[in-house]
C-alpha cells in the first residue's frame, strides 16, 4: 500500500468517526477538525513517549484539542462568538 493510499485510507477513516459522533454544538469547521483530530494525536504520543511531567501536560493538551476536533466544539470559539463550521453558513461573529 502505497503512502497516498495510506493517507486517503486515514482520511476516509477521519471522516467516518466525525460523521459519527453527535455534538450538541458544532462550531469548528470539517478542514479544522481534522487538523485538531491529526495535531492533537501527534501531541498526545510525543507527550506519552516522554515519561514526565512536562509530557504528561502535553499529552493532555494533545488530548483536549484532539476532543475539539471529534466533537467539532470549541469552548473558545463559543465564548467569542466564533463559528468557522461552513453547513452554519456563517464564518464568525453570531
């Protein structure tokens, strides 16, 4: 299998486990989720692999943006009346 087919396979595989998941409020956009969902992953094992105290903190912030990105709901957003989800039809500031 090559590396594109890999990636297309993780791809597909992302948008499956979004389209599954309920949110009661959807405000981050489909692009921005996946990089939250990739990102906060990547994060989350270089924070495990580290055995300490600093890589525990990282774990954990890799694991609070890998939630924003399987939910599709950020706090923060909320809170400034950001919403970047495209099936809104609006980009920010409700």
């Amino acid at each position: 299998m090559s590396a594109t087919d890999t990636l297309h396979k993780a791809r597909t595989e992302v948008d499956h486990l979004i389209s599954m998941l309920p949110a009661p409020t959807v405000n981050v956009g489909k692009t921005e989720r996946k990089a939250s969902l990739i990102g906060g992953a990547l994060l989350t094992a270089l924070g495990l692999k580290r055995l300490s105290l600093p890589g525990l903190l990282l774990a954990f912030a890799g694991g609070l943006i890998a939630y924003r990105g399987l939910t599709g709901y950020c706090g923060l957003y909320e809170r400034l009346g950001i919403d970047t989800n495209e099936e809104h039809g609006r980009r920010c500031c409700q």
